[in-house]
C-alpha cells in the first residue's frame, strides 16, 4: 500500500530504467460512482491542435485532463469531433499508459509508448458500434504489452465487466473513462493523488493489432526543454540554522511554451509555476528551510522541474544541492588523528575535535553512563574554525560508567547539538569504587546512628545497649 498523497503526470519522454515489482488487484471494495466529475474538476494536463482537419476529429484530442476521488481516478480526453463516431468504418482506440515506477521510465520509442505498468483503452472490438473497455497489466514487466499481440487474442483478456471496477461514456466530443485505485495496485483509501512516482501518457489510433502505438493524430505535439538550477545559501550550516534555497527554472524552446510547469523539490516539497512559462522566460523562487537534527553531515536534495510537453533533454531538467554541516568526534590522542570510541584504565583522557565552525559562541556539556551532566565548558568568541577540548574523567570521580554522550552546541540554542557518543570503562573512573564504599561506610554509621537514637531512654536520659 501506498502512503502519503500521490502526484499525477503527463511524462512523455524519459530515459530513466527503473523497475518495480508486479502490482496486480482486482478486488473492488467500492459501489460505482453515482455522478461523472464536472469538466471544471479537472485539472488539464495537455491541449493539442487540430491536425489534419475535419478528417479524423473523432480521435483529434484539443485536451485532456484527470481528477480523483478516495475510490476513483478519472480520466478525460476532449476531442474535436465525436470519440467512437467512425467506429463502424475505421476505429478507434483511446489510450492512457499508466506508469508507477518512481521517476519514471515511460519513454517514446519509434512512435511506440514503452514503460508504463497498465494500459487502459477503450475501442468497439466487437463491432458493436458501442465500445468496450480494458484494463491490460504489463505481466512480463518489459512496458511493451506484447505479451497480448497480435490484438486481440483468444481469448481477450482485460475486459472490464463490473462497474465498480471501471466505466467509460461518451457525451458531446468527449470520452471520460474511470478506474478503480486497486485494480491499480492500491486497495485503501486514502487516494492516492499527487504523486511524484505516478505518471500518465496518452496516445489515440486507429484499432490496429499493435497496442503501443502513438502515432502523429493523436500525441502531443510541443518539444521543448526545461532547466532547472538549484542553489542553497549558506552551504555550510549548523544543526537548526536556516538556509535559503533558490530555484531557477528556465524554458531554452523559442518556439513553445511550456504548461503546467512543476517543480518538486523531494525534501520541501511542490511548486507550481501560475500560469505558462513562455519561450525564453526564466522562473526564480526561493525558499526558507530549517536544517533538522539528525546524524547525516551533508543534507543533500534534489529538485526536478517537469510539464506536460514533451521533454527533450533530460539531463538538465534536475539539480541538487548539498547543506555541509560539522563532524564532532572523540579521539585518543591531542593530534586527533586516531578516533576512539571506547575509554578504559589506559584511556582516561577523550580528545573531541569538530570539523570547520563559523565564529561565535559554543558550549560543550560531557553527560556520564546515567545521562547526568558531569562538566559544561563555554567557548567564547571562537573564530572560525574547529572547535577542540579535552576531558579526564578522574576529574570527576562520582561519573558513572557506560555510555557517555559530549554534546556540542551553539550557546543560544543548546536544544540543537551535535552529539558524539564513547563508552567509558569503570576503570577509567579509578576513584569510582572508592566513592561507593565510602558512601557505602557513611550509609552504615548512620544507621548505627539512627538504631541508638531509638534505644534512648528519655526518664533518665541513658541509652540502654543490650
């Protein structure tokens, strides 16, 4: 099961190779819909010209768009002319390629859709003149759905029957098609919409026996290339400083412009561009960003910029950008050059040594094997640079064994420190066993102390010893 909100994509073009295991679920835990989405529901992903006239409008797309419900994706291909008007005389197949590998690896090939794990289509296979609709899983995982062709085979796999699974009508000069999220693989709510690792394709064609097949009527058109820049400042930060990311998106095609133009950033999150981003024109936001504790030193994400045009360029349609934040270790030795993470009899001193700070004010606090704190040490007007210091814990001969923890931090925010942690052997504390005996004595007098204290005998004020 999929958690989280999931992200729809028209991707056209890719060169990625990923794969995902197999998803395949056909039980419907839902009732049909009752009422088809308005058009002002859904979110349009691609607007096509009118190519080769009148002729063929009936599978000419001018838009189209999807929406969702907890239950239902829904699907929606606006054409120029009736879908399924020429049925009778020289068919139609309606088409949307279904990818869920993250980042996808839906590409076109020589006019071929190869890469998505579901194709969904409806076509009168029949002859019926009323259309029939199918959901075909890529059961050899190769995104060719040959494994069906020539189409259609006996018998004919895929038919979609029940209503709760999936459904399609016609109305005007359009087609909307809807499909159950697990016969998708996703069996419970909540929906899964919005997704970087959800992505669609779409193509129309003749009814032919090849089933990849997007031929020029009807695919989109627009071919242009997407840059993306990713700069963050400071690039060298503490743990819970802010740093300002910058994004820098720009359209290179001088011809086309690009719509629905989304950045996603895997760590902040999504943006969308208002509006389309013209040929030529250069998009910059930025974005404030809390560094949060945690052990990774560098914090590294990636942002990716997308539309729903074909992409041309892949490989400048992505940046990264890297936070460095400081080490803090324990050594053996005053060079530092030896890390140690465990202290004994022959180790009773530990070295720390942090990477490069900026200049300010920093405190170190040494909690011992029972998290109590034994030593705080205040580092004033520290110039930039590493930050050193050494404990001995004989110092302290109260400090009890086991894990100790050296927390180093800024002095205003001691919440957001780096910690190192060392074990420390109770040999390396030698006056330890000698602190519990002595308060071990000590418990025992006054004992000894309390017992005569009961035994005085106030009329005469003695004490009775028996």
């Amino acid at each position: 099961m999929r958690k989280g909100s999931f992200k729809i994509w028209v991707l056209l073009l890719t060169i990625l190779t990923l794969s995902v295991p197999f998803r395949f679920v056909y039980s419907q835990p839902w009732n049909p819909p009752t009422t088809w989405p308005a058009v002002s529901d859904y979110t349009i992903l691609d607007r096509d010209t009118n190519e080769n006239g009148a002729e063929d409008d009936w599978r000419d797309i001018e838009w189209i768009g999807y929406t969702s419900d907890e239950s239902y994706l829904y699907l929606k291909m606006h054409c120029y002319g009736e879908p399924g008007s020429k049925w009778s005389t020289n068919g139609s197949r309606y088409k949307w390629f279904i990818d869920l590998t993250p980042g996808s690896d839906l590409y076109w090939s020589g006019g071929n859709v190869i890469g998505a794990e579901y194709l969904l289509f409806v076509e009168d296979t029949d002859g019926d003149g009323t259309g029939e609709m199918y959901l075909l899983p890529d059961t050899d995982e190769d995104g060719r759905f040959d494994e069906y062709e020539p189409w259609p085979p006996t018998p004919i796999p895929g038919l979609i029957t029940e209503a709760p699974m999936g459904g399609f009508q016609i109305t005007d000069n359009q087609i909307e098609m809807y499909i159950s999220w697990t016969s998708l693989g996703f069996p419970e709510p909540p929906t899964p919409v919005y997704s970087e690792d959800f992505f669609l394709s779409w193509a129309t064609d003749p009814a032919n026996p090849n089933l990849l097949s997007g031929p020029n009527t009807d695919r989109v058109d627009e071919v242009l290339d997407l840059m993306i820049v990713k700069t963050v400042d400071p690039s060298t930060a503490f743990d819970c400083d802010n740093v300002t990311y910058t994004y820098t998106v720009t359209n290179l095609d001088k011809t086309y412009s690009a719509s629905n133009v989304v950045v996603t950033d895997n760590v902040i999150g999504k943006f969308d561009y208002p509006g389309e981003l013209g040929p030529g024109e250069t998009w910059t936001f930025t974005q404030n960003y809390t560094i949060p504790l945690g052990p990774e030193r560098e914090r590294v994400n990636e942002a990716i910029v997308s539309s729903t045009a074909l992409e041309t360029n892949f490989d400048n349609n992505k940046d990264t950008a890297t936070v460095t934040l400081p080490t803090w270790e324990s050594y053996e030795d005053t060079d530092h050059t030896n890390v140690r993470n465990y202290f004994d009899e022959n180790w009773q001193t530990v070295y720390m040594m942090s990477s490069e700070l900026e200049a300010g004010v920093y405190g170190v606090t040494y909690y011992d094997g029972a998290g109590i704190p034994v030593y705080t040490y205040t580092i004033h007007g520290l110039s930039a640079g590493p930050l050193s210091h050494e404990y001995y814990f004989p110092d302290n001969p109260s400090a009890a064994p086991g894990m100790w923890e050296a927390h180093l931090y800024k002095l205003d925010n001691p919440a957001c420190a780096i910690i190192d942690t060392f074990e420390v052997n109770a040999g390396a504390i030698p006056e330890f066993p000698m602190v519990i005996a002595t308060i071990g004595v000590t418990l025992l007098c006054a004992s000894v102390y309390i017992y005569m204290r009961k035994r005085y005998i106030p009329a005469t004020g003695k004490g009775v010893i028996r």
